[in-house]
C-alpha cells in the first residue's frame, strides 16, 4: 500500500516537472515572441540593380517587393532597375530609428 502510493506521488511529480517544462518553453519560444526578437536585431534589406550599367543600391524593402522584380528606373543611364536580393541585416537599437 505504501509502495503504490510513494509511486503514485512520484507519478504527479513527473507530470508536474513535465507541465513546468512545457510552460517555459512556450513562454521562452513562443512565436510572437521570437519574431519580436528577430524584429528588434534586423531589418530586411534590398539590393536593386540596374541591368544596364550595373548601378547598385541598398534599400528599405517594400511591400509586396521580390527578387527579379524591376523596381523602377535607373537614376543614372534610365535603364531597369532589378531587385537583385532581399536579406535580413543586424542592426543596433540605435539605428533603428534612421530605418524607414
Ligand atoms: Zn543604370
């Protein structure tokens, strides 16, 4: 009887830790805050190409922007200007503020 019952609390025990375990990792990792995380450390950045002489440019990305997109005229010879690659980059909190 005293076996079955040190058994049982112990049972409770593991469920309980289990429990615990589960409720730290869904407040460490949940995925809001993950993305408020990643949103802090980096901004999307774009690089657009023109395809006529080559001129290179970094930019805030847009919405609805995607790579091979042609973005608008080149300020410089008039040609296509291309979205040649979108990534995220770090940033320090500072910074941030210059970001439009
Ligand atoms: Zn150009």
């Amino acid at each position: 009887m005293n076996f079955i019952m040190q058994f049982e609390s112990l049972g409770i025990l593991v469920l309980f830790l289990v429990l615990l375990l589960l409720l730290l990792y869904y407040t460490v990792f949940s995925p809001r805050r993950v993305l408020k995380r990643m949103n802090r450390l980096s901004a999307l950045r774009m690089e657009v190409t023109c395809l006529k002489c080559g001129y290179r440019e970094v930019r805030g990305v847009e919405k609805g922007v995607y790579v091979g997109m042609v973005i608008g005229k080149c300020s410089r010879c008039g040609g296509d200007l291309v979205v040649h690659s979108i990534y995220a980059e770090k940033i320090s909190p500072s910074e941030r503020r210059y970001i439009t």
